[in-house]
C-alpha cells in the first residue's frame, strides 16, 4: 500500500526522502567474488555465469556477424522507422553541445585555451531480461559516437537460448557499434573493467542495471575505470496543480513503477480533489498493467503528499533530488527557476517522461537515489575529457613571472620560483 501525507511537517522530510534500502554487504562480497573468477577464467567465466544466472547456454561470448544480420530480419519495419527517428532526435540534440575551442589571452603574451578529446575506449552496458532497453543502446552510442569515441564496446546479457534480442542488435548496427557480447550483471562490468580473451579493457563504463550492476560499477573504479554516475532504482517525482489531468499523473507514476519493485514514485499536489483522483487512477490502471505485481511491489515504497503551496512542493522536490521531475502545472514556466536539483524536467500535462525515455532527443540515462544533487545526466560531455592547454612568449613571462616567483616563495616551492628565475635572467 503506498504511504500517504497530508501537509507533512518539514522536520519528518528528512525521512520522507531516503530510497528503499539495499542489502549492501552481502552484495559487495559477491562482486569482489565475481571479479575474481573473471579475472581467473576470463572468458569461461563469463560463460558459466551465463549458465547460473540467465539459465543461458553460449558457446561464445562474442555476437557473430551472421546474428546481427539476422536480427535486422527479426525487427518489424514499423519499429525500426520509429528507432531511426528517435536516432535522429537524440544526434540532433547532443550535436548541438560540441563547442568550439576559444583562446584567451589573460594578460599580454600569455594564452590559454581547453580542447576535448574523447575517451578513447568506453564499454556500453545494456541491461535485458524483462526489459531489454534498446533504447539506452541510443542514449549512449550516439554522444559515444558524436564525442570521437575510437573504440565502442557493448555487453548485454543473452536469453535461455543464448541469443540477444534482435532490437538491441539492430540499434547497435544503426549506431555503428561492431564488437558486442553476450553477458550480463555484474559479470559484465567486471569482464570491461578487467579484459577477457574476447572483451577489452575500458577506460569509463556507462549503462543502468539492477542492484548488482550498479555495485560492480561502484566496485570498477577501484581498477582505475571510471563510470558514468552512482546510480540506484529508477524514479519520478510529479508536482501537479489544480489544473493537471489525474490519469496522466497516474500513467507517469506508473510508467516508473514498472521498471522494477525497487522503484519510486512520488506525486505532491496542492488539491485535495486531484490528489483523491490521481490515487483512484493509480489503483484503476495498475490492473491493466502485464507487469502490476512489480509495479505494485514499487508502489508499497512510494510517497503520495498534500502540500501547502507548489512552491512548498519544489522544496521538498529538491531535497529528494528526483531522477524525473514533472511539473504538471498549468503556469510552470514561473517555477523553472526554483528547481536546483533534478536528472531531467518534464513540463505541462503533455510532457510525458516517457518521452525523455525515448525520443525527445534528450538523454534518459540520469542520477537516481539523491545523486542529482551534485551529479548530471548522460550527454556529450560524459564522453570527453578536456585538456588546458598555454602558450607563455618571452613577453608573457616576464608579465607575470614576479607574480609567480612571490606566490611560489611564500609556499616555501624554491624549485617553482627558480623555474620562472632562469628564463627571466
């Protein structure tokens, strides 16, 4: 049953915000075990964890050419059509963040300037089973693409019989994405963390999964991997006034609830009436819904308020620091500027989340579980480094050499101060 508020007082919201807990001691000694047998076994591993978690029998890790020529046969003309134009929705909005190198001259003689490079090797981590999220293949091989990525590597567990589903292995061809395979978990981040026979090294692991998925990736960066943000079950927050639509705000609730029973959602409104009415509309389409029981599991933790005004909504908002927010406001261009902390924003009553998710050409994959507090979501930037580059002409030094030798004798750095001295003698 979800837990129900009506005005809550603010010293009880530091409780209201915390996420479902996870078990995680038990989880980290399974990780460090996983990461081990893989670093052992390396490609045999991967195989027999294949076999005692997915119940999947693979011969090879590595998906063959013949395979993904023969998903392209397998994915219906109508979807395929809907996935180039999300494609092209997703390549439009994050082309428009390449930058253009600018050089600063800060004092005469003396200039500076950033340019990006790519990281060089970046492992995609596509999660399947229940859900198989072709869509994520896009969120992230585009910007990977986009950024001059040289090496772009995919892992996604296979099904029973050991096959990949063929709309994830069209997505990655159409992405451009040549070297995939078959393993999932945290099997997978360990196998692109470590190097097996058949999967390479990585330098940044990007990708949503379940609990174990998001430890190992925690775990990975004690390797020296970077990843793409802490992560932890998907979320949504909906702040809606008295003119939002019950069912839609029931359907985005939903919408989250359905991606698994760790999920959580959140809904405050100002209006007694929509509140009662959106929790009628809940309980009305959950028992439509082919995955209810999760959906219903994710609800049991999730949060349904009464708050005073919106702007009392948005504080709150910002101490839970949602993955989705959705302002279901009839003004809500007004609000804009009092949001601080959110992944990705949704505004009015047509702005689904699931747009987000999918094709509005924004990234879906974002800080969950608070992170959205110091943490952004995907975007071209996540696959870049920026490197600073300067020029100093003779001029330039002796503009700003005293300054440096002063600076660097008052840190008691001699070898700094003399480094300025003999160019300037």
């Amino acid at each position: 049953m979800m837990k129900i508020y009506r005005y809550p007082e603010r010293k009880i919201w530091p409780d209201l915000v915390k996420r479902p807990v996870l078990k995680r001691e038990e989880i980290s000694e399974l990780i460090a075990q996983i990461f081990e047998k893989v670093e052992k076994d390396g490609d045999q591993a991967l195989i027999e964890f294949n076999k005692k978690f997915d119940k999947a029998i693979t011969l090879e890790i590595l998906v063959s050419d013949t395979e993904v020529e023969n998903a392209e046969n397998e994915v219906s003309e109508e979807l395929k059509k809907a996935i180039r134009q999300a494609k092209e929705n997703i390549s439009k909005f994050h082309a428009a963040q390449i930058t253009e190198t600018e050089k600063i001259e800060t004092v005469k003689g003396v200039t500076c300037w950033r340019e990006n490079r790519a990281v060089e090797k970046v492992g995609i981590y596509i999660p399947g089973g229940t859900a198989p999220l072709f869509s994520t293949v896009l969120m992230l091989a585009v910007p990977a693409n986009l950024a001059g990525c040289k090496e772009i590597i995919l892992c996604t567990p296979p099904d029973s019989n050991g096959n990949i589903n063929p709309a994830i292995l069209f997505t990655a061809k159409l992405c451009g994405i040549t070297k995939i395979f078959k393993t999932g978990g945290a099997q997978a981040i360990a196998a692109m963390t470590l190097g097996t026979e058949s999967i390479p090294k990585v330098y940044k692991i990007f990708g949503p999964g379940n609990q174990f998925v998001v430890a190992a990736k925690e775990y990975a960066q004690r390797f020296g991997v970077a990843i793409d943000m802490p992560a932890g079950p998907s979320e949504v927050l909906v702040i809606a006034d008295s003119k939002a639509v019950p069912e839609f705000c029931a359907a985005d609730l939903l919408s989250q609830t359905e991606h698994g029973s760790d999920s959580q959602v959140v809904f405050i409104t100002t209006e007694f009436k929509i509140f009662e009415q959106t929790i009628e509309a809940v309980e009305k389409q959950i028992k439509k819904l082919p995955r209810n029981e999760m959906a219903q599991q994710a609800l049991d933790h999730s949060l349904f308020m009464l708050a005073q005004s919106i702007e009392e909504a948005l504080e709150f908002s910002n101490l839970y620091a949602p993955e989705h927010l959705i302002l279901a406001l009839e003004d809500f261009e007004q609000y804009i500027p009092m949001i601080s902390n959110a992944g990705s924003v949704f505004l009015g009553n047509y702005s689904c989340e699931s747009a987000g998710d999918y094709a509005s050409g924004t990234n879906h994959t974002l800080p969950t579980n608070a992170y959205a507090k110091n943490y952004s979501g995907v975007s071209l930037d996540s696959f870049v480094k920026k490197i600073t580059f300067q020029h100093l002409s003779k001029e330039g030094l002796k503009n700003i050499g005293k300054t440096i030798e002063l600076m660097a004798e008052a840190e008691g750095l001699i070898a700094h101060k003399n480094a300025v001295s003999i160019r300037l003698k």
